[in-house]
C-alpha cells in the first residue's frame, strides 16, 4: 500500500474556512430618520490580516422611522468597513423632508473609518398616501461598532 506524503496535501479553500459570526451596533443621525441605533449581524468568513467579508442584516430604530436592511460587509480589522445594503423605510415621527406613513425600497453605502461612518442612499417611494415625491435621497453620520 502507498500513501501520499503530508507536504502533498493540497491547500485549504475559502470554502474550508469556519463560518464567523459578527455583531453589528450603531448610532447615527441621518435625513430620513434622525436618530436612529442600528442593530445587527453579519455571516461571513475570516480572511489573512484580520479581514472579514459576509453578508449583513441590520434592523435601525430611529425618531422619523424603521429601517430593515441586508446586504454584503467587508471589514478591515477594527479600522474601516464598507458595506452595501438594500433597504425598506417605513417613515413615521417627523422624517426629514418627507411625509410620514410611508414606505419605501432602496439601497445604501456606508464607509466606516475609526469607527465613525459616513452613509448615502437613494429610495423610491413604494407604498402609503400618494405624494409628489417619488424618489428621495438620505445622507447621514455617526457611530459604528
């Protein structure tokens, strides 16, 4: 019988490394919402240097709304992340610039450095009262962790 020598062992895959876990917190301040916390989860796999990359799922609480957001993740150790989100809006309180009771779908991008982010987005207007504005855009910025 012959057996293969240990060094010819072929390389593990990314597919081989162990899943990983993220908890995702925030508090941010942002057009459509005001204040809001962000609270979620991500699933991904670990990569060389301190790295992650997986997928996102946030629920934000906020005063003129509640946001539902997944998306993808990359983080870089505990300095910087990006992350891009698709997102459901429904707007209550006193959102700014647009009517309450109102749903809407659309996406946003967050830049995370030191643990301060930056977001932008762009929503369509899907649901609710009829109103004039169908589109609208958000910006905001806070505290990520």
């Amino acid at each position: 019988m012959v057996s293969a020598p240990a060094d010819n062992v072929p390389p593990k895959s990314a597919r081989d490394e162990p899943r990983s876990v993220i908890p995702i917190f925030g508090l941010q301040y942002s057009r459509l919402q005001g204040l809001a916390g962000s609270l979620g989860v991500g699933v991904g796999r670990e990569e060389p240097r301190n790295r992650w990359r997986g997928l996102v799922a946030l629920v934000e609480p906020g005063a003129g709304g509640f946001k539902v957001q997944v998306g993808a993740g990359w983080v870089s150790g505990a300095e910087a992340a990006l992350f891009a989100r698709g997102s459901w809006l429904r707007t209550w309180g006193h959102p700014g610039g647009v009517s309450r009771y109102q749903n809407y779908a659309g996406t946003e991008l967050e830049g995370v450095l030191l643990g301060f982010n930056v977001m932008v987005g762009l929503y369509r207007h899907v649901g609710g009262s009829p109103i004039d504005q169908n589109w609208v855009g958000t910006a905001g910025v806070g505290l990520w962790y």
